[in-house]
C-alpha cells in the first residue's frame, strides 16, 4: 500500500487529506471555530451523580457539562489499590465512587454529538507515535496486530525494564520491530509531558484545561505517518517546519517525508481531493459495474442500501449481484471511513440465493474494514441480505460538521410536490371562503412552485368556484404560500 498524506493549512481551517493507493480515505478537518476537545485533560468538578443511570455529571468548562460513566471511574489517588470500576463495577455503585463536589481529572473520550454533551473518562491515556501511556494502570498490553509470539515478549521486556514508578503501557501496532532508544526517548518525552500535566493540575482552578491535544497535522504525524508513506506534503512552510522538528524528535527516519507544497495551484486541487470531497456530501455514489450505493445519515444509525446495474455478458444474474455486492462492500468501508459515520450500520445488499456468494461479501466487507483505525464489529449476512455492523463513534460525522439542517425540509430531505399543495391550498381556500363570493381572492407562492400554478390556474378556479390571482414572492420557502382575501 502506497500511502500519501496531503495538508491544506489556512489561516481558519485545517484540512488533512489521506491517500491509499492514489485513492482518498479519509479526511480531518480542523476549524478555529469549533475546535475539538477529545484527548484533552481537565481539571473538573462533579456536579451530579446520578444512580439510576450509574452516571455523572462533570463540569470542565464547557458549556453543556461532560457525561461520566461508571466504568469510566477509577480511584486516581491509589489506582494500584483500585483497579479501573468495569472490574468492579458490579459490586459497586457509583454513588459509592463519587459524590457532589468532588474534583477529579478526567479526559475526554468522545466529542459531543447531537444534544449529547462531551464523554470523559478518568482512566487518563497519553498516546505517543510507538506507545500510550497510562499512568494511572498497571499493566503492559501489545497491540493485537503485533501477532509474532517472540517480538511480543521482546517489547513487554523493554517496557517492563522502562516503566516508570507508576503506570502501564500499551504498545502501538507502530512498536513491531522498534530499537530500544526509540523507545527510551518516547517513554522520556510522554512521562515529562505527564509530570506537566499533575503540575498544572495541582495548582490550576476549578474548572479548567490542564492539556490541550495535539492539533491536527501533528496528530496525523502520531497516528498514521508511518514506513508506508511516501510523502507528507504540506502547503504551508512555518507548518511544514514545525511538522519536521516533531517527527525529526518522535521518528528521525521518517523526516525526509514532509515536504513543502510549492506550487499556485492549491494542493487539494493539484492532488483532485477537492472534486472528491463535493462527492462526500452526496447520497448516491457509482460503483464500477453500473451499480450504485445510497447512504443516509439519521442521528441514531446509518442505512446503506446497495442497488444493481445492468445486467450485461455472460454472467448469470446471481453472478452480477455478487460482484456488485463485493465492490460496494469495498466502497461501503471507504465510505464510512472517509465521511466518518459511526454508532449503528445497516447495509442493505442486494438478495443472493447462494449462501456461499453471501459469505463472499462479508469477507471482502471485513477485509475491506481492515486497515480502519476505528473499531469495527460486523454480524452475519441475513438471507435477506442485510447486515448491521458498529464503527466507533468519537466524534460528528463529516457530513454533521460541514452542514446544517435545511430549513426547507427541516432535514427530510424532501419537500411536498407541486401537486400535494395544489391539493393542500384548495382545501385551504374552500375552508377560509365556505362558498362566499365576496371580495379578490390572492395566492402568493415561491417562484419555482409559479408556473405549476399558473397553468391549472382554470381548474383550480373551477374547483373554488371563484377568481384567483396568482403572483410570486422570492422570499417565500417552496412549501410557503400566502391566501389574502381583500
């Protein structure tokens, strides 16, 4: 896989592009506006604890207070005693934890979405490029995707032979084959960065941020920069020079990568992310056979229904339906993860007699799933056709963060037909007149719902069986209309 990480730095937002293979999978942008919050660490005060929902309520300072869930609690004064509450948590209640008044440190986990305020958590977390830092854990985890017996027991050892007076470890799937000085300089520069973090925190009032997350550009370095890409180009020099000087201290080798952009043409025009990133914001995408996926977003689950082209060659009908089913499982996992849909999924593909080509598509949808840093869970295809699988939700989708609701259609998406209101205003206007004859009687409606009008202007007056004039208003909405009886 040949990686490529483009970066479009202004003055108000930052936009970081990742490339796989010459196609685009995923997208941050950062605004000044409405920056982000997870993995930053306050300083807060609970407000409410809540049993019945095992919950409480923190404020850190923003203005809806963060949401703190039991199994989310530890005791950060002697976490060795005390290991995290989803240990315990059966045998205690959260009531017993924590109680009106308290401050406590804690991270955030999750952005708010929607009506929700922030997730925080207070089993803090300080990720570095090879490893994270837990200082109030115990243990030393290795990343799943390390799957060599030997490497695993060589990377416990040195980080058994680093560990700091408190803390655990986990080592990044980044870790497989790194030196030990590596290591050393990153447990160095993630144990000073948490003695700045206490320090702030001991002296610091009620509420307040004790750090601040990386920004975007240097959080792509930490989490995706890695030996696969080939460069990280960024359009901006004093960007590009802070860029280099960090991963010239987090990964030395990696430094000849970030280059500068110097060109007129804006980068994500140069690089055609800009024409790709229009198509983000649509429903319907095109699959390479003819066949289409439709995507809509709802607030509590997203639906994906997959639609055939034609059917064309030698290739029976079952045959086709198979492999578009394969190429939009493909396009599916790059659409999730390029616009950032999380929480529940439900993809509607097309019916397959053969359960062996419905097992075929499950597989292409878990590999395709594979390199998504986001956890993903995906449940067996019913003979329907269907399957329900949960991507990680942190923060709003893309199509949340870049738009608003309509207020046309209040977010249905529709709005009524000419025909529909046609029908809605006769029955209005019969109501208001009750047979009377007396007076002129005015419509006044939207320019594009005019001409519809205008030409069943005689039926419509045949039906109230009396004049009308009709005119236009553009600041009328297209389901907006005025009757005025004079």
């Amino acid at each position: 896989m040949k990686q490529e990480i483009i970066a479009n730095c202004m003055a108000d937002e930052t936009r970081v592009a990742v490339l796989e293979d010459g196609k685009l999978v995923e997208i941050g942008i950062e605004r000044k506006e409405t920056e982000k919050v997870v993995g930053n660490i306050y300083k807060g005060k609970v407000e409410n604890v809540l049993p019945g929902i095992s919950s409480a309520f923190v404020n850190i300072g923003l203005p809806k207070n963060a949401y703190l869930y039991i199994s989310d609690v530890i005791d950060q004064k002697d976490p060795e005693e005390h290991p995290p509450a989803h240990h315990h948590k059966a045998s205690q209640h959260i009531e017993q934890m924590l109680k009106k008044g308290d401050v406590v440190m804690v991270q955030v986990a999750k952005e708010a979405i929607g009506t929700k305020g922030v997730k925080v958590t207070m089993d803090i977390s300080l990720p570095g490029r090879f490893i994270v830092y837990l200082p109030f854990q115990t243990s030393i985890g290795i990343s799943k995707n390390i799957e060599e017996e030997p490497e695993r027991r060589r990377l416990k050892g040195l980080l058994e032979a680093q560990r700091p007076k408190k803390g655990g470890f986990i080592a990044r799937t980044e870790a497989e084959g790194i030196d030990e000085k590596d290591l050393k300089r990153e447990v160095k520069y993630l144990t000073r960065l948490w003695d700045n973090i206490q320090r702030r925190y001991e002296s610091g009032t009620v509420p307040n941020m004790v750090h601040r997350d990386l920004g975007l550009t240097f959080q792509t370095v930490r989490d995706i920069l890695s030996e696969n890409t080939v460069v990280f180009m960024i359009d901006t020099k004093q960007e590009q020079h802070e860029v280099q000087e960090f991963v010239q201290m987090l990964s030395p080798e990696l430094a000849d990568r970030i280059k500068l952009f110097e060109s007129n043409t804006p980068i994500f025009e140069a690089f055609k992310i800009e024409t790709e990133l229009e198509k983000v914001l649509q429903a319907k995408i095109n699959l390479p056979s003819g066949g289409t996926i439709v995507i809509q977003e709802a607030e509590s689950l997203c639906a994906i229904d997959v639609n055939t082209g034609k059917f064309t060659g030698k290739e029976s009908q079952e045959e086709t339906v198979t492999l578009t089913n394969i190429e939009a499982a493909d396009e599916v996992a790059r659409q999730l993860r390029l616009r950032n849909i999380g929480g529940i999924i439900v993809i509607d593909f097309i019916d397959m007699r053969k359960a062996r080509n419905r097992q075929k598509v499950v597989e292409a949808l878990h590999k395709a799933t594979s390199r998504d840093r986001a956890k993903i869970k995906i449940l067996p295809i019913t003979r329907l056709g269907l399957v329900e699988m949960t991507r990680e939700r942190k923060r709003e989708s893309l199509l949340a963060s870049l738009c608003r609701i309509c207020t046309e259609c209040g977010g249905k998406g529709m709005v009524l037909s000419e025909e529909s209101l046609m029908i809605k205003i006769k029955k209005e206007i019969m109501a208001m007149t009750r047979g009377r004859q007396d007076g002129r009687l005015k419509l006044v409606m939207n320019p594009e719902a005019f001409p519809y009008f205008t030409e069943r202007k005689a039926g419509m007056e045949k039906t109230i069986q009396r004049s009308l004039e009709i005119s236009r208003d553009d600041t009328l909405s297209l389901e907006d209309y005025k009757i005025i009886v004079e």
